[in-house]
C-alpha cells in the first residue's frame, strides 16, 4: 500500500512539473494602444515600484519601501544610481531595470528565467499605468525617422502648459517659452505603438503625490538637515552616470560623495516632513495639495488665458519703476545703528 501511495504521488508530481512546463512564457508583448500618451506622464515614485517590483518577483514581501530597496539591491536589482523613494519612474530607470534583471538571472540570483523576470517587471509597469517598454536597438520595423511631435497637436500642448503649467515628465518638446525649463534625455522606447526617442524632464521640481491613498512627494530635491545643506540629482547627468546614490548601488565609480555615512538612507531616502522642523507660514505663502482622485498636480498662480504665454521682447516698454529716494548724509549719519538696505545693512552707518 506504502508503495502504491509512492507511486501515485511521483506521477502527480511528474504531472503538474509537466504542465507548468508547458505552460507559455510571458514576453515583453502588451495590449496594441491605439492613443498616444498624454502630454504629461502618470507619476509613479521609485519607492512605490519597489514595493511592488520585491513581491512580484517573489524575493520578499514588505511595505517599507526601505526594505524592499535593500532586497532588491542585495540581488543586484536597481537603477543604475540605486534607489531614491521620491525620484520617479522615467524610461531610462525600466531600460536600466531590465539590464539589472538580465544580470541577476545569469549571476543565478533569481530562480526564474530571464523571458519570466522581464515578464514579471512588464506586470509590475503596466499595473502601474506607466505603458512604458524599453526599446531593444535591433527590433524589426523600428520608427528610428518618425518624430514624436505629430503624436500631439501643438495647439493641445501649448494649452496644457498655459492652463496646467510645466508637467515633470513629458514625451513631447515643450513650447519655445517652457523650453529652457527642462533637459533632454535620449533614452528610446515604447509606449504602446508609439515610438520616442527619448524624453523631457524639469531640471527642477517637488511636487506632492498622492499613491492610493498614501501622501507623499515626487521630486529630485533632497535635504541633509544636520548640516543644512540641499542635493540635487539632475535628470541628465543621472542618465549620464554622474550623480548621487541611493540604496544597491551597482558600481560606485561615477557617484557622488556627500561626505555624509550612509547618505543613501539619510538624504536620498529619508522621510519628508509636510513642513522643515520650527518652519512657519508666512504671509502670502500657499500650499496645494492634489485632488486624491486624480493625478492632478498644482503649480503656482500664473497669468492664465487661450493663448501661450510670450515672454516680453526688448522693444516692449519699459517697466515704470518706484523711485527709491537715498538718506541724506546728514541722516544717515545721525541714525545709530542704522544702516543702508541697498548695503546689506552695514551697522554704524559706514559703507565699505
């Protein structure tokens, strides 16, 4: 009988090997998209993605973005300046995603195939609505020659500037007035059918997001508040290698020191206060905050109309001006203490 229970439960086990064997391998192939992306592209946080990234990839489940980071740089899996929770989601960061999957499955750090982790990281994109595929340079009947500016009207994208002001992320060149505002990434790939060669991010930017009912920030600003200083991590030089690091770093030789010990947990990934510490709100300074319902981010007051904002020529008019009348010598002299604003105010009344 102890035999006969042996036997039955070899060939279930030949059996349900066979079947997942046969079972088809997921590839890089998504639904056709019949629309071109929108002007400004959905904001995802890196955090956010390797919260998801660590359970599809059955290495780990967690919440914390920080653990997720430390799993998946322990097995070689990151962007190529590590990760930063706050900085978002681009093309290039999922082209440097798959070379690092590709490179842990050879190392033998992932017991699944390379066709089921890239399958696995295109679930992880498209839940994500970011519709994003690298580009593979020798793929058939690729649009090297087609550009990216017919994919919207002009007309649609000088409006969405002039009503929702500069998006973080777009795939199409901003108009001649925002143009100096962003820097050029020339990282190729898909969204959908439609072929980029590359994208525009702002050289600047922070922005509140919101993430199924998470508060939180999109932005490549960080602070060190030990020592009051700021660091940024701009978008070019990133794609370039030059720039600072965050959690599973892969190679260290182009990343910026900051002089601080583990920086990439103190500044790159350190939690954001809505406000400094001892921060107060000063006349005339807003807050805004997006609608939890939508993707919706707000920008600060600017003069709004149907047409693209023109900056002034130089035969425009002049701007009149309020006349600032100096301190006579004689009281600035007898004013003690007192000093010229336009100076810095010196104390004493002397200037050097």
């Amino acid at each position: 009988m102890k035999k006969l229970l042996n036997s039955v439960f070899s060939l279930l086990s030949i059996g349900l090997c066979m079947t997942m064997l046969s079972m088809p391998v997921q590839t890089w192939a998504v639904e056709p998209v019949t629309t071109p992306p929108p002007i400004a592209q959905k904001l995802v946080r890196e955090g956010d993605l390797a919260v998801k990234l660590v359970f599809a990839l059955g290495v780990g489940v967690t919440q914390d973005e920080a653990e997720a980071e430390s799993r998946l740089g322990e097995l070689g899996i990151s962007p190529r300046n590590g990760w930063i929770a706050d900085y978002p989601v681009t093309p290039d960061i999922i082209t440097e995603l798959q070379s690092a999957l590709v490179t842990a499955v050879n190392d033998k750090k992932l017991l699944i195939g390379k066709e089921e982790a890239l399958a696995r990281l295109t679930e992880v994109v498209q839940d994500l609505e970011l519709g994003i595929r690298p580009y593979a340079g020798n793929a058939p009947n690729a649009p090297r020659s087609a550009s990216s500016t017919s994919y919207q009207p002009v007309t649609e994208i000088n409006t969405y500037y002039s009503t929702e002001g500069p998006p973080v992320v777009t795939y199409y060149p901003p108009p001649p007035d925002w143009y100096y505002l962003y820097g050029w990434v020339p990282s190729p790939f898909w969204y959908g059918s439609f072929w980029f060669p590359g994208f525009y991010v702002l050289y600047d930017f922070h922005r509140p997001y919101y993430y199924r009912d998470r508060a939180g920030f999109i932005s490549n600003h960080f602070n060190d508040v030990r020592r009051h200083r700021v660091y940024r991590v701009d978008p070019v030089t990133r794609y370039n290698g030059r720039t600072y690091g965050g959690i599973g770093i892969r190679d260290h030789r182009h990343i910026i020191d900051t002089g601080v010990v583990r920086s990439e947990r103190r500044i790159f990934n350190a939690p954001r206060a809505v406000t400094a510490p001892g921060m107060q709100q000063t006349p005339g300074m807003r807050t805004y905050a997006p609608n939890r319902g939508s993707d919706r981010v707000y920008v600060p007051d600017r003069p709004r109309s149907d047409r693209t904002y023109t900056a002034p020529s130089q035969s425009s008019a002049p701007v009149p001006r309020a006349r600032v009348s100096e301190p006579s010598p004689r009281g600035r002299e007898n004013r003690e203490g007192g000093g010229s604003s336009r100076g810095g105010g010196e104390r004493g009344g002397q200037r050097r």
